[in-house]
C-alpha cells in the first residue's frame, strides 16, 4: 500500500520530481521512459538485496498492487465520469448505484 506515514516518505518524495521532469522530457517515449525508470529501480534493488525468489516476489507484489491501486483511485474515477458523458456501453447492465452483491451471484 503506498499510504506511508510523512517520515518514511521524505527521501522519495524529494526524487520523484526529478525522475518525473526526466521521464517526461519532450522528444523521447513516454512509455519506455517509464519501463526504463521502473526496471532500472527494480535493478538496483535486487543489485543492493541479492537474487531470491522472496526478493523478486516482492517486488511484483508491489508492482501489481500499485497497478491495482492507481487504477482503483485513477482510473475507475476516470471511467466512471466518461461512462455519464459519453453513455454507457453495457446497455443492459445496472447503473453501479443500484446494483447489490445479489446481483453477482
């Protein structure tokens, strides 16, 4: 979960300015500024803690649950309000407002 208390976020908070102006510097590919800046940490990681299972596990835990995260807060949001502007494509699904845990199952 990315929710740290203030101090364990001071030294990271500090950098992602700066890797965020490096990554989005005009000219060159977003997407593979971003694969680049995330495997190149994930390097040093394992550089720094040493090859294990439980390392690389780990790591894709926390890559995962980012994912899931940004879209959870992000993304969804995102959808959501282009599902109102734009109409919903699922013409028989419920509005998410009126649907239960009845109707999964």
């Amino acid at each position: 979960m990315p929710y740290l208390v203030a101090d364990e976020r001071l030294d990271i908070e500090g950098i992602i300015p700066h890797l965020s102006k490096a990554i989005l510097t005009p000219g060159t590919t977003l997407p593979g500024n971003i694969n680049f800046a995330v495997s190149s940490l994930v390097n040093e990681i394992v550089a720094d803690r040493g090859e294990s299972y439980a390392l690389y596990n780990t790591i894709l835990g926390a890559l995962e649950c980012s994912k899931l995260e940004i879209y959870r807060r992000m993304v969804s949001p995102y959808e959501d309000k282009k599902q109102k502007q734009n109409g919903d494509v699922f013409k028989s699904a419920l509005p998410l407002s009126q649907t239960t845990l009845k109707d999964f199952n």
